[in-house]
C-alpha cells in the first residue's frame, strides 16, 4: 500500500471501488485533466473477488495513488458501501477538505472543490424520504470543508432512508450548499449534445460531472448492454476535453438542489416543503 499522507490542509478524494476494475484509470485521468485543486486520490478496496481486488491494487501502483484495503468483510451486499462510507474517517482528519467521489461520478469540465464550497460547511446532493420527515445527504458527491468535524458524519441508512440517511444528524446544525443537478436522465436526450440513449440513466452535476448511475450494474443488465454504456462513457469523456458536451439551456431549466429527489420533476418552480429549504444556500 502507498503511504498515506495524512498532512494538514489538502484536498484528500475518496473513491470506493467494487465490482468493476476498468473504472480506477478513467476516474484518476479525468480528474487530474479537469480538477483545478491539487489533491490525493485514495481508492478504497471493497471488491468481493480476490482477483479483481489484485487488479485495483496494481492499477493504485501504476497511477501512484493511494490505495487502501476496506478492513470490513466483504458481503458483495450494499452493506459493504455504507461500512466503508464510514472507514474513509480512519484514514484522513477534520483538517483536510475531504471529498467523497463515487467511482462512476467523472469530471468533465474544470472544477475546484475548494472554490466551491467556500465558506460552507458541507456540500452535496439532497435527498429526503416521508414527505421530509428525514432529509439527508445522498453520498455519491460529498465535498466537507476544513475543520467541520468530519470525523462526527455518520452515513449509516437510518430508519426509513437509504445509504446516508443517518447524516441528517450531522446536517441540523451546519451550513450546507446543495448541489444542483438532474435527474436521472430516463426521458430525453436533450441534456447532451452528443448521441445519448436515454435508456443509460445518467446524471448531471452542477455542469461538471457526469454520473454514469448503476456503475455496479445492481440492476442486473446485460453485458452487452454494459459494454455499449462503457464504450458511449468512454467516448463522452474523450469529447469532453475538446468541447462541452452539454446543452447549458437544458440544465438552466432542470439542473435544480431537489431533482434527484423528486426523479419525475418536471420544471415546475413551486417549492417542496422541507425543513432544510434546499433551495437557499445555492
């Protein structure tokens, strides 16, 4: 394992990898192309096969970045990511501006994870459950700044919620920026200016990410149908570096702080009624 560097005052990005090798590379590439910060890349382990858990493991040595071993037992569940959600606090401190990137979210435009967050707490993508009765965090995109006592986030289920939910605890008494985004784009093409099969599900970030969503293939599609998603992705993150690939007009309109919340959104301006109001702070 490369040593950890647990020096005070640097962008530390966390990333857990399961299930798919081929991601490591493209996730790394992208961000040291586009990320404006200079910053530590720690890829977490939490591969059940022992072959591909090899595989990550030289692919750490090869792009000299760090890699860490998830010391919880592997189910191959979604348990596994909520367990090391919560390792990640192990291996940095409240010093650092910490961010949690998921594997399948890439940069696709310049970005900088400290000018964005500025001066608020935390950063990331809402989400609620009962009529927000619990609003929390969805952690696929998690930026926490400096001294806001990461090392107290909890990102257990909680009752009633799905991974994250227990952050809601953490969220009652900080200063959050939401991030805006899409929904899951399910029902046109119109967000890309390049092909898109809307069938892919992907997702916008805040016009600088691109979520290719079910990155673990949880819902169970066919390889074939793997291998064209990964092929467009591939070639969506190549076209990203020559041009945008995305229509700024669209994302104006449903790039919003709830959409991930409310899936079938539909532009409409009316606020929701939730207790942490979303849709100040942004």
């Amino acid at each position: 394992m490369q040593k950890l560097d647990l020096s005070l005052n640097s962008v530390k990005i966390f990333s857990i990898h399961a299930k798919r090798t081929d991601f490591l590379k493209l996730h790394v590439e992208y961000l040291r192309y586009f990320c404006k910060d200079d910053f530590e890349y720690y890829c977490i382990d939490n591969f059940l096969s022992s072959e591909q858990s090899e595989i990550i493991k030289k692919q750490c040595e090869y792009l000299n970045v760090n890699y860490i071993r998830s010391p919880n037992i592997i189910s191959g569940t979604a348990l596994d990511h909520i367990s090391a959600l919560n390792v990640i606090k192990n291996f940095t401190n409240d010093s650092n501006l910490n961010v949690i990137l998921e594997f399948d979210v890439f940069l696709i435009d310049k970005f900088s994870f400290r000018d964005y967050i500025n001066t608020y707490d935390i950063s990331g993508v809402y989400q609620q459950r009962n009529n927000f009765e619990k609003e929390y965090m969805s952690p696929f995109v998690v930026i926490i700044n400096q001294d806001r006592n990461f090392s107290e986030i909890d990102f257990n289920v909680g009752d009633g919620c799905d991974t994250g939910g227990n952050t809601r605890y953490y969220l009652k008494n900080k200063k959050v920026k939401w991030m805006k985004h899409t929904p899951g784009l399910i029902d046109d093409t119109d967000c890309f200016i390049i092909p898109y099969d809307k069938s892919f599900g992907c997702q916008i970030i805040e016009s600088s990410f691109l979520h290719y969503y079910r990155g673990t293939n949880w819902d169970n599609c066919s390889n074939d149908y793997e291998k064209l998603k990964t092929l467009w992705l591939v070639n969506a993150l190549k076209e990203s570096k020559n041009r945008s690939i995305l229509n700024y007009n669209y994302l104006e309109k449903y790039q919003t702080p709830y959409s991930h919340a409310f899936k079938h959104w539909n532009g409409s301006n009316d606020f929701f009624n939730s207790k942490l109001n979303p849709y100040l702070n942004t």
